[in-house]
C-alpha cells in the first residue's frame, strides 16, 4: 500500500508556484498575520523541540484500551501523563532536596 505522507514540506517558490496553479489549500479568506518587523528577526533564535524516543513498552490492556477509547492522539495523551508525573517527582525533588 502507498501511503502519502501527512507533513510535506515545500520551499517559499514551491508554495508561491502552487498559489499560482490554484493548488494552494490555504482558505481564501484566512486572516493574515501581522509582519513582526526586522527588530523581531534581528534577535530571534532557532529553538530545537526536545526530542522523542522509540520505545518498545508492554503496557495492561486495561490502560491501553482506556486511552483508546477516548479517541486519536492516545500515545500522546500516554505521554502527557508521563510527562506531568516527572514534572511533578522533579518537584518533590526539589521540596525535599
């Protein structure tokens, strides 16, 4: 099977020739961003999102058929539980120091 990719990323030129050729998907009446002016450019910096790990995890199929249930997105809510309980233990750390 020949799955098409969800994220494409195209060039400025790729984009401006696709708006040409009407295959641009953007709504014609999509509100426009405010320019944030050269001052912004001058001191804006790349940040790099952490990245994410492949795991192989055998979870309860009670737990997973939970977050399931609730729809898409259930590896990322998994995550953002993961995520808020090492919040929260980095806290305990700190407190207890």
């Amino acid at each position: 099977m020949n799955v098409k990719p969800t994220i494409v990323r195209h060039s400025l030129s790729e984009i401006g020739t696709m708006r040409e050729r009407g295959e641009d998907r953007t709504s014609a009446g999509a509100p426009e961003a405010e320019s944030l002016g050269a001052e912004f450019w001058k001191s804006a910096r790349v940040a790099m999102p952490a990245g994410k790990t492949s795991v192989h995890l055998r979870l309860d199929s009670d737990v997973v058929e939970w977050f399931r249930a609730r729809g898409n997105g259930h590896l990322t809510r998994m995550n953002a539980v993961l995520r808020a309980y090492v919040e929260a233990q980095k806290q305990v750390l700190v407190f207890n120091g």
